[in-house]
C-alpha cells in the first residue's frame, strides 16, 4: 500500500507509518525477538514480518490484528516476499532454507 511504509524494530514491534502525516498509524507486538523483514502483500490487506524468533507472523493492515502465525524455519529468519498475484509468500532464513505458504 502506498500510502504505508513499515518498520521493524529491536523493540520486537512492527510499526505502520503514514506517509502524509509521518504519524504512526498501527502499532503491532507479537515476535519475541527483534523484526528483521517485513512485507506489504500486493492487495494491500496484509503485511507480513519475520524475526530472528524465526517466526512469520502475519497481519492484518486495517486494524493490525495478528492473522497467523507461520513456523517452519530453525533459523532467523532472512527474507519475505510475495508473488505478483499475492497468493504465495516465499520465506527464507538464514541457514539457506525456503518456505512457501499458500495465500490463495
């Protein structure tokens, strides 16, 4: 969404910032350990984030609700993105690893 940018932080929080206003507009905990990556779905619904807790946390942009949790990576957690259509998300870690998990 273009009128968003997030942040991750050493605090574990993931922020939404509003680019007009330069005010933060959500405010989301759930890791337990810094956010290292984070990822806008192409719908704008969405927005994901991984931490070096080696979890995929999964959000929901309008009221910053946690939507899903994603685990399958024994290591921190590298890298997030989603195909062009949304309907996959591809993490990686930092041990060489991948997962992709269907957002259909």
């Amino acid at each position: 969404n273009s009128n968003y940018v997030g942040t991750g932080s050493s605090d574990r929080s993931l922020r939404l910032w509003d680019c007009v206003t330069g005010n933060c507009v959500r405010l989301m905990t759930g890791h337990k350990s810094t956010v290292l990556v984070i990822s806008f779905s192409p719908d704008g619904r969405f927005i994901v984030s991984g931490s070096s807790d080696r979890r995929v946390l999964v959000w929901d942009i309008a009221y910053g609700h946690l939507l899903a949790e994603l685990s399958h990576h024994n290591n921190i957690i590298a890298s997030l993105a989603f195909s062009r259509e949304g309907t996959v998300l591809v993490s990686s870690a930092i041990d060489s690893t991948i997962a992709l998990w269907d957002f259909a």
